[in-house]
C-alpha cells in the first residue's frame, strides 16, 4: 500500500497516547506521523483552521485526499495489521452514522477540554 500521513495534536495527552499507542501497532507500516503541535509545515499542509487541526485527527490518503473524524480512523485502521475489522465495521451504513455523532462529540469536548486546560 501507498503511504499515508497521519497529522495529531500531540499537545492533547488523550490523543498523543492514542497515537503513540497506534505508532507502536503500526511500526513497519507506510505512515508518516506528523505532529500539528510541534512542526509548523504540517500545519500548513492540511488546508483548514489550526484549531479544526487540533480538534479532530486527519489524515491524507493513499489517493491524496483529505480525511478527518471517522474517516481518518478507517484510513489508518485500513492500514494497520490486525485492525482491518474495525475499518470495515465502522464503514457498515448502520453504525457509521452513529460512530460520527459520538466521534463529533468526544472531539468536541476534548477540545475544550484541552483548551480549558491551556495545553496550547
């Protein structure tokens, strides 16, 4: 598979354990880790607000398109092995809907959260 860039917030403590527990499933693969906190050219490569980076996870796919939420987890998931069920069980019609809106929300709040906490 091609690579993917995967950019995280790693100024957030739930999401940089989160991505650094993936790194360590995903050690091996063709992922490029880019940290929105710490490297000012990924910021600019993703085209949207800083916060909106900050906010949710993204990730550039093997086509070049631009993923976030939900759909960056399937991407990475995609790519990872032994993680190939979750990708497929969070693309079925049924509960993709629902992943969002609790996706959405848990993003959400952990951003105020963050912010809150003045971790940027």
């Amino acid at each position: 598979m091609r690579e993917i860039r995967v950019y995280y917030n790693s100024a957030c403590p739930v999401c940089n354990a989160g991505i650094t527990h993936q790194r360590r499933r995903m050690a091996g693969c063709a992922v490029q880790w880019r940290d929105v906190h710490r490297d000012l050219a990924a910021r600019r490569e993703i085209p949207a607000e800083l916060e909106y980076v900050r906010e949710r996870l993204h990730v550039v796919d093997e086509a070049g398109r631009i993923r976030s939420g939900v759909d960056a987890f399937e991407i990475i998931w995609r790519h990872s092995p032994h993680e190939h069920w979750k990708a497929r069980l969070i693309a079925l019609p049924l509960v993709r809907p629902l992943v969002t809106v609790l996706y959405n929300a848990f993003a959400r709040g952990l951003y105020k959260w963050n912010r809150w906490m003045r971790h940027w």
